[in-house]
C-alpha cells in the first residue's frame, strides 16, 4: 500500500513578542510516498513553519487542523515517534553538535529509525558508498556534527542522512540555500537517488526554480499568507520566476513578526542536525 501524508485544516501559532500569532491559516495537503511537492512563497508566508510543525517542534503550536501519516495521527506522536514512523526534516539552518561525530550520529539515527544497529562492517561499507556518491571525503565522518562546516557541508550531510535513513517521508526546508552550482548539482542528485526509489514522498520548500532545474516535481504549491494559494505543475514553478508573486497580493509582505528561526532539537531522521 502507497504510504500517506495528509495535511488538513492546519493551523499554528507561534510566541512573538510575548504573544501568539497565527502563522498557518489552514494548510490542506495530501502527500504520497513517490511524489515530490514544490513549495514556493515569499519570505514570511510560513513555509518553514509547515515543516517545523510536521516535525513535531515544541515551539509551534497546533491549535486546529490534523496531521495523519497512513492513518495515524501524527499530531499525537513524540518527536522521536514520528521519526520512526519514517518523518525526516532537513533544516534550513542546522546546528553544531560538538563532541559528536558524523560516524556515531549517523549509526546512532539508524538504530534509532530501523530498530536495531546496523552490523558494523556492512554499515562502514553502506556509508562510504553513500559518501562517495555526494563526493564526500572519507575524513568528514570524524568530524564533529556541523562544527566548522561550509553551507555546502551542511547539506551534503543532511542529504547524507536522508540517503542513508530512507524515510517515508522527506521535508526539505531550502535544502538549495547557500548552495554553489557544483554542490546544488550533488545534492540534487542525492535527492533524485532517494525520489526514484518510488518509497519516499518529498516535500521540497524553496524560494528559486534552480534546484527545480535538477529535481522535477510533480506539484507545485504557491504558499502565502500562511495557505497554500494555488497549485499546479511544474510550469507554475515558471511562471512564478517569471512574474514573481505580485498577483497574490503579497508585494509589501513582511516576515511573519519580524522573527528569526528557531533551534530546532537534535533528534536522530527528525531534526536533522545537518
């Protein structure tokens, strides 16, 4: 049976300025394992709190709305519940973990998402060909997680992570940020490697159509305002670097309370800290 994400209703706030305020209006979304949805939206609009809220971040605040993952309620699971239900998040902007290395953390999420520790020589063996593949040198396993990383390291480890974890379901916050050519051409083809398993649905949230150049996706939503505003093809994705986003009103909008992101927690598949 084809694996499920279905978002309905969604509505959530988060504190700013001592206060709650809404940042998803009622977000509908159904997701299933083999397709890949674009989100596309100005700054502000919420795209990012969709993906926190998803994950599970004790920040936001679910206040209507439901969350189902084949049936189950999401909403109803611990963060690192949804993780083995096969939820994997890749932040936009992820943290340092010092002390910790690559090599441990990856095995560690993997025990964690399958059940049971990889046997030692085979998962040495499945995570240098994983490497290899996002051309990644052998000495960055024992480097400690995120410290001193590029912007490109970065994302080649989340990337790693989800290569190596496999979940249902991937969402991707601005994977594409910071990105060169050379590194947005690797990471999108460690994403095209996971989407062509036919088992993983990904919802892929940015800002340009360039990593939408490598990676095809089958919807594309327009977010803003906190809902999604239209849906469609690819050529929506066109049509809104062409034209940008003034015909949904949103040419003065400014970041939702003028807030910064938050720090997600280091939890192994969920909040990736990479």
């Amino acid at each position: 049976m084809t694996s499920t994400l279905e978002i309905r209703d969604l509505h959530v706030t988060v504190e700013s300025d001592g206060a709650d305020k809404e940042i998803l209006t009622g977000v509908t979304l159904t997701i299933r394992a083999g397709e890949t949805h674009a989100v596309m939206g100005p700054n502000g609009s919420g795209k990012s709190t969709l993906a926190y809220a998803i994950a599970g971040h004790p920040k936001y605040t679910v206040t209507s709305g439901a969350i189902t993952l084949d049936g189950e309620d999401v909403l109803a699971m611990s963060v690192d519940e949804r993780a083995r239900a096969g939820v994997f998040l890749a932040m936009q902007y992820p943290v340092e973990v010092p002390g910790v290395s690559v090599s441990n953390f990856l095995r560690s999420s993997a025990t964690a998402v399958r059940g049971e520790a990889p046997k030692l020589r085979l998962w040495v063996k499945e995570q240098k060909e994983a490497m290899a593949r996002l051309e990644m040198d052998p000495a960055f396993s024992e480097r400690s997680v995120n410290e001193g990383f590029s912007g490109g390291e970065k994302k080649r480890h989340e990337i790693l992570q989800l290569e190596l974890l496999r979940p249902r379901f991937a969402v991707l916050d601005e994977t594409d940020s910071g990105l060169d050519v050379d590194a947005l051409r690797v990471v999108s083809e460690g994403i095209n490697r996971v989407r062509e398993s036919g088992e993983t649905g990904v919802l892929l949230i940015t800002h340009y159509t360039r990593i939408l150049n490598y990676i095809k996706p089958d919807f594309v939503h327009v977010f803003v305002r906190g809902k999604i505003a239209e849906s469609g093809t690819a050529d929506l994705a066109d049509e809104l670097e062409a034209n940008g986003y003034a015909k949904y009103g949103v040419e003065a909008l400014a970041p939702a309370g003028g807030r910064s992101l938050p720090t997600g927690p280091v939890l192994p598949g969920v909040v990736s800290p990479a």
